[in-house]
C-alpha cells in the first residue's frame, strides 16, 4: 500500500529530483529527509528577496516498519505513566508538519501541555497508522 494511501492527509512526493524551480539544499541519508530552496530575487527591492524551502520525506520504509512493530506488538496496551515505552514512530517530516501546522513539539515531552497535545494527535485516526500500541492519555 502507497503511503499517501496510508495518511491521505499528508502529501507524499514519491517521484526522484527537485520540485520544479527549487535547487537541492541538503539531504540526510539517516532519516531520509531532502529539502529544497529556491530564490526568489526581487530586482526593484533586492531587500525584499525571499528563499522558500520545501521538505520532503518518503515515509513508506518507516510505515512499513511501524507496520511490522504494531503486529508484533498486537494485544498490548501501554498505560498511562509508563515512561519510555514505545507507543509511536513519527517520521520526521509528521513533526515538522505538527509543529507548523498544529504547533506540538513532540520532542518535549516532559512539558505536560505538549505531551498531551501529541497524544490527542496520536489518539486521532488520522494518525492512526503512526501508533505501534495502543495506549492511555
């Protein structure tokens, strides 16, 4: 199954090279993640140049893995409190867009308000494919 048919919600760029105008900025073999900028060059205000930069990420090695963990994991449930235990894998291209979208820092967890705004997301069944176990709030 393709991972944009996995989180329909979260746009998936699958095709190889740049997104049309944008250069490669930096990539990292460890996550996978590749961004791109492009320069926008403002000849009347060079002032008011910009740079846009775009993310992107092929989830669909990790939603595999997440996959192969949560049927390993099936029958289990995690309660509340149990500090460390395995419940989610979020691609790293997931927390920037909850960062950016919906302003949760999953790495900050021992912030209380933080940790319950990621699991409110993780809870969701739009991200329902992210858990490994099911867990309390």
């Amino acid at each position: 199954m393709a991972p944009d048919e996995l989180l329909p919600h979260v746009r998936v760029r699958l095709e190889a090279g740049a997104p049309a105008g944008y250069r490669l900025h930096s990539h990292s073999p460890q996550t996978g993640v590749t961004k791109y900028r492009r320069f926008n060059y403002n000849a009347s205000r060079p002032s008011a140049s910009t740079v846009d930069y775009v993310t992107v990420q092929d989830v669909e090695s990790v939603l595999d893995d997440i996959s192969r963990v949560a049927n390993d994991a099936k029958g289990t449930f995690t309660r509340k409190g149990c500090w460390g235990a395995h419940v989610a894998t979020i691609p790293h291209i997931i927390w920037l867009k909850w960062k950016t979208e919906h302003n949760v820092d999953v790495y900050n967890p021992r912030d209380e308000s933080e940790r319950k705004k990621a699991l409110r997301l993780l809870n969701c069944s739009d991200w329902a494919k992210l858990r490994v176990q099911r867990f309390a709030a």
